[in-house]
C-alpha cells in the first residue's frame, strides 16, 4: 500500500419528516411513508498533504447556492477548503424538495418543512465528513470497467414514424420508430482496499434513478444496488455516483418476456414500481460482484481538485411564444392540466417549457456553469452540474492520459439538463425545457476535457 495515501469513509441517515414535498415531477407529491432510508456517503481522500471529500447523497438534486453554503459549512466544522469538496446527488426521484418550487404553489407550512430539512440536511453532510476524517486509514486502489445488462437501461427519447421527437412515448405505441442515439453501458469502479478497516467500492454509472414513482420516499435503484453489493462482499462498502443520464431512462418501450414483472405503467409512460427498482438495482450490482476481483491496483502517489467555469448562453424565450406560455402557466397553477391540449409526457413537456420561457421571460443572458475535476492517481472524476446526454459524457472520456474517467452527474450543482446540438435539432422534452441555447453539450465537453488537461499537467 501506499503509505501516504489514506482514505477514510462515513455514511449517515438522510430522512426527512413525512409530509415533506418530493422532487421529481411536475404534479405536487407530499411524502406520506418511507420504502427505505435516504443516506449520505462521504470519502476522505489524503495524500501528499492534500486532503479532498466526496461526497454522495440520496437526493434528486441539490442547487448550487446550496452546494456553496454546504461546503462552507463543512469548511468550518472539518478544515477542508470548500473548493476541496464534491457533492454529487443521486437523482432520486422519490426524494425531498430542498427549495420550495415554482412549478406549483405550496403553503407557507409546506415551505417552511422543506426550508428546515435542507438546514438539517446541511448539517448532516457535516456530520459524515466529519467522520470520514476520523475514519482514514493507509490504502491502496484499483479500477476496473464492467458493463451494465440488457433490460436495465435504455435511451428514451424516440424518433417517430411521423418524423417527430418524443421523450417517453407511450409503451407499446406503433408510431415508435428507433431510439435516439446509443447507451454507454461501461460501469466504473473504483476499490479502495483499507488497512484494518471496510473496503469502499464507488460505482459510477449513467441512469435515471426514476424507476419508482409514487409518493414513499426512497433512495431508488442506487440504493437497492448498494445494499446488493453490500450483502455479497463482507467488509465491503458502496457508494454511487450518477454517471452521464440525462436521456437514459429503465423503460423498454416494447416490453417481452417478463419486462412487465411486477411492475406497471406510471402517468408518464415509464415502467415503474419498487420492483423495478430492486430489478435494476440488482442487476448493476451483478456487474460490479463480476469484475470486484479483478480490479487493476496501481499506485496513488498524487490526489488533486481543479474547478472550471463554462460560460452558456441562456435559452431566453421568444416575445410571441410568451403568450402561451403564460396561459399554460396559469391553468397549470390553478391545477387545470385538462385545458391543456396534450396528454402524458407530451403534456409534461409543454408545461416544463412554459415554466421556463416565463422563468426566464427577463433573462439572463448566460450562464456560468461549474465543472469539477477530481484526481486519483491515474483516475479522474468530472463532475457536471446538471445532467449531461450520454454522449457528453462518452466525449469527456474520450480525453487522453487517464487510466479512468467517470462523469459525475448533478455534482456540485443542479442546473438542469444539457442536451446535445442533436436534440436542439430534433425536439423533445429534455431540449425545449433547457434554460441553456444548443451548443451546451458540446461546450461542456470541450470545458471538460480542457480541465482534465490542465489537471494532469498539475501533477
């Protein structure tokens, strides 16, 4: 083992009050019960005098203001530099509201229970960084890339006979013509083999956690794929973090054999239910239990964060299209969906773009979005504040010089989705809801690949 290189780990239990709102949708959600616990995960890293905190929590997305005041926080209990710090959220869909939204009115009660939860939540990310300090031991690493199963993920956004886009088209639907663009099915993982202490296995992997639905708090799939690790390897740990997902989801469109196995088709037109989630949970947990043994160990002789802005020019609305935008608005804030001549995911598609264009009715003209760069070694993590198309994340790998690069989805940040010039061309939920013009993607990753140069020139 490398003897300077020391790593440390904690994890704490996340759980908001019942009540408390639930991301995810564009319909309201009160949580009313728990399928399991939401957690958080720290990794300290130490090495050469630098010390870095990774930090992984069950949440569908935390905002970058929020990312600012938690580091901070951190800053002061821990020591650790706050631009030493990465936060990634999982993406869970079955978890709380951190802010109060605009997409539907809440009471000040139902406020003030989101406003208290992100404050405890502030200070539970204290707590496992704290202990992940505490914990660090001499170690040693390795990687290793798997690749996912058939039936766990799929691309959800369809080219359809008529020549028209859609995100999530109804299952079964006979005007389906093919997917839009290719899955990246490498799963990476990292072990870090500790002396006298639990091993820790990151896993990193490009999918929606969405495949539960309903109004029972959860931690999705990752959860069910930590605990799945977890139970197979004695003394070993799990943490997760969201690769490139923003058009990835766990729907098969034209469900055979037993696809439709204990689960069903939710408002949205995806396959979803608990089982679902203990399905595909299990299933990626099943490619890491097949390569955990054959990672490639070398050594970590340099550990090393690098944070990048990419300045993106914003997606303001156009004056005639304001109009209807405000109409959709206003029937969906009175709960009138009905007046609205759509249905399903065409229906969330076009209340998601009105809410943006009247978001963004006064600006601003750019953005500036916060890239992360984490060295391990020969191993690098990106992490994106948002959530990248899979092949935002396929180009940053693309980049030369690293043994491993993992895109690490709404890390440090929630910025929304970042679509590629494509699917600014061809239409779709994901491109007519982004705040950000076409050539985000593809600044992102020349951003990204710039920053994982610069970060290996550092060494």
């Amino acid at each position: 083992m490398m003897k300077d290189f020391r790593v440390g780990y904690a994890r704490v239990n996340i759980n908001p009050p019942l009540g408390i709102g639930i991301y995810g949708y564009y319909v309201p959600r009160f949580a009313r019960g728990f399928l399991d616990d939401l957690e958080a995960s720290a990794m300290a890293l130490s090495c050469g005098g630098k010390t870095i905190l990774l930090i992984a929590v069950d949440n569908g997305g935390i905002d970058a203001d929020l990312i600012e005041e938690y580091c901070l926080k951190i800053q002061q209990v821990t020591g650790v530099a706050k631009d030493d710090i990465m936060i990634s959220a999982s993406h869970t869909h079955t978890g709380p509201f951190l802010k109060p939204m605009d997409m539907f009115e809440l009471s000040e009660a139902d406020e003030a229970v989101i406003r208290d939860y992100a404050e405890f939540l502030g200070g539970r990310l204290a707590d496992v960084a704290k202990l992940a300090l505490a914990d660090m031991k001499p170690a040693k690493m390795g990687y290793i890339t798997g690749y996912a199963p058939e039936r766990v993920a799929y691309i959800r956004r369809y080219k359809m006979k008529d020549g028209t886009t859609m995100t999530c088209p109804p299952i079964g639907d006979p005007n389906i013509d093919h997917p839009i663009g290719e899955l990246d099915q490498r799963v990476h993982v990292l072990r870090f083999d500790r002396e006298g202490a639990e091993s820790i296995v990151l896993v990193n992997y490009g999918l929606h956690a969405d495949t539960i639905g309903g109004e029972l708090l959860s931690s999705d799939w990752p959860g069910w794929m930590r605990q799945t690790v977890e139970k197979a390897l004695d003394g070993t740990k799990c943490m997760f973090f969201a690769g490139a997902q923003g058009d990835v989801g766990s729907t098969h469109v034209f469900p055979e054999g037993g696809d439709m196995n204990d689960t069903e088709i939710s408002f949205d037109n995806e396959m979803k239910s608990p089982g679902m989630a203990r399905f595909v949970g299990r299933a990626l947990a099943g490619t890491v239990l097949q390569v955990y043994d054959k990672v490639h160990y070398v050594d970590v002789d340099t550990i090393d964060i690098l944070h990048r802005d990419a300045v993106i020019p914003a997606n303001v609305p156009a004056p005639e299209d304001l109009p209807l935008a405000h109409q959709y608005k206003e029937w969906h804030d009175a709960d009138r969906d009905d007046m609205i001549p759509y249905e399903a995911m065409e229906l969330t598609t076009v209340v998601a773009e009105a809410l943006r264009m009247c978001r963004m009715e006064g600006g601003p003209d750019h953005f500036d979005l916060g890239l992360v760069g984490v060295r391990i070694g020969g191993v690098a993590l990106v992490g994106i504040p948002g959530e990248p198309f899979t092949d935002i994340g396929v180009g940053i790998k693309e980049a030369e010089g690293w043994a491993m690069i993992m895109p690490c989805a709404l890390t440090n940040g929630n910025e929304g989705y970042f679509p590629m010039q494509s699917a600014y061309d061809e239409g779709g939920y994901e491109a007519r809801t982004s705040p950000y013009k076409a050539g985000v993607a593809e600044k992102l990753v020349a951003e990204g690949k710039a920053l994982l140069t610069e970060l290996h020139k550092r060494a």
